[in-house]
C-alpha cells in the first residue's frame, strides 16, 4: 500500500475511505457494511426446516423487518442458518424479534423426582449425589461380602 496508492481506473478517479480500501487490498473485496446473523444450535426437540420456513414466513409477513436474504447452511459438520440484513438494519432489533416470534428460545422445566430407599423423593442436586454415593458404598460393600 505504500506504492500502489488506490484503483487504477481507466478514466482516472479519485478514492477516498482508506479504510474500505485497505479492506479491499488485504482480503480482495469491499465489505458490503451488511451483516449478518448465523443460527448455529437450536433448541432441542426444535425441527431446524420447519424453523427455516417459519422465518422466511414472518419475513413475508412483515413482522420481522431488514432481513435480506436467508439460506440454510448446514452439513454433516452441524447446523448453519444465515439471515443476511439489509444495509442499515439493526441486528439487536431482529435477533429480539427472532426470539419473540419463532422457537428459537424455550424454556424447560426441571423435576429431579428419584427413588430413594425404596420411595419416590424430590431431590436437590447435593440430595442426589449424596444418594448416588450411598448407592454405590452400598454395592461394593454386597459385592464384596459375596466374594469373601
């Protein structure tokens, strides 16, 4: 860049912005000042097509706004949804509306239900390993009375 100062136009030009040709000579292309959002784990149980159609549905619609272009990437390696966005729209904004409107976030409940001593007990994760540990004491102790 110290000797080739900027692009040799054959009409001649001037090129200002050395910051998008900087760009431009290290990586051989402009960015474009888009971006994009990339989808890479789902939730689970969540079926990843029918979670691609539902976006390309509520972009249709209008209800998610500044979305260019949506293609599913994914292979054998994992999943890999790009939402492309338009130049100027706010990725915060669409991510946000991606969770209110589609499945993308969920929430579980927990019942750490367990047989202990013979009766079914809810139990704390400290409760259940304690158990877990006494089991296995136990075990040993069977097995070990059995080859003596």
């Amino acid at each position: 860049m110290d000797f080739i100062k900027g692009p040799d136009f054959p009409t001649g030009a001037l090129c200002f912005g050395g910051k998008g040709l900087r760009e431009a000579y290290l990586t051989g292309r402009e960015k474009n000042g888009r971006q994009s959002i990339v989808i890479t784990e789902i939730p689970y149980a969540l079926n990843k097509s029918s979670m691609v159609e539902k976006i390309a549905q509520l972009v249709g619609e209008g209800k998610i706004e500044g979305v260019s272009d949506l293609r599913d990437e994914s292979d054998r390696k994992g999943i890999r949804v790009v939402v492309d966005l338009k130049k100027g729209a706010i990725a915060d904004i669409i991510i946000n509306s991606l969770y209110k409107f589609t499945q993308l976030e969920q929430s579980f409940g927990i019942n750490m239900m367990a047989v202990n001593s013979n009766r079914p007990q809810l139990m704390n994760l400290k409760q259940i390993l304690a158990a877990f540990l006494e089991h296995r004491r136990e075990v040993i102790i069977r097995r070990t009375r059995f080859d003596l």
